[in-house]
C-alpha cells in the first residue's frame, strides 16, 4: 500500500497543474498527504501550478510555509529557517538568529566584534508573534504567498 501512495504522491507532482484543472474536490486531501505532496516540490515549481480556482496550490504553500517554522527540517530551497523569526522593538525589522548580526538596527546599536567585524544588536519586541504577520497576509491576498 505504501508503494502506491508514493506512486500516487508523485505523479501529483509532475501532473500537478493538469489535476487541479479537472472539476474535483481536493478537500479529501489530509494534511499528512499534502505535507508529503509539497516536500517534492521546490518554491518555484510550487508557484508554477496552474490552479485558477485554488484547489489544492495554497495548502502547498501553506506546508511550506510551516516547514520554515519547523526548526529540525532541512531544504535545499530554504537553507535557513523562520524557528527564530521574530521583530526588533527598536528597528521594527524581521529577522532572524541567523541575520540578526548582519542587519543594521538604529543608531548606537552598532558593535565591532573581536574580528574587526561590524555587528549589530537588536532587541526582541516581546509582544511580537509571528501570527501578526501571516494572517493578515493571508486574510487580505487569500494566498500563502508572502
């Protein structure tokens, strides 16, 4: 049996545009499935699908966009992840533990480490959450395109 699923969850990634095109319901899709149909695809082969009617393209999106926030999954697409997302009360940008030391903050909050490298410290808005962010992009586009 796990061989046809697996044979089923690829030829959704190669016929991905040519299934959502067809008058079916692509709600009996469970998560656990879409999660697995999504892993095969890359962000742009994901923006590619042709799906008029947004039948099955923004749950892709979706898993993708939960796969950032897990921070144990690994993808040559992303090579970072959005677990450590959060906003800087000072600046108000976005970043990340990964980019935090690279993006400048206001001024005063500039650092020269040991190396001779330009560092910049930020500091985290408690009352931030990531949610802030993607449901409103979500409710006004009614896509998980960010």
């Amino acid at each position: 049996m796990d061989t046809l699923v697996e044979e089923c969850i690829q030829y959704c990634h190669k016929h991905m545009s040519a299934i959502v095109a067809t008058p079916c319901n692509m709600n009996c899709i469970n998560s656990n499935l879409a999660a697995h149909i999504s892993d095969l695809f890359s962000h742009n082969e994901a923006d590619d699908v042709m799906d008029r009617k947004d039948k099955f393209k923004s749950k892709l999106f979706q898993k993708k966009i939960e796969c950032l926030f897990n921070p144990d999954y690994k993808n040559q697409d992303s090579p970072g992840n959005a677990s450590t997302l959060y906003r800087c009360g000072l600046c108000l940008k976005l970043l990340t533990k990964d980019t935090e030391r690279k993006i400048s903050c206001i001024p005063g909050k500039i650092n020269v480490n040991p190396r001779g490298d330009i560092t910049y410290t930020h500091s985290r808005q408690k009352s931030w959450e990531v949610h802030d962010l993607s449901l409103p992009l979500v409710c006004r586009q009614k896509s998980w395109e960010v």
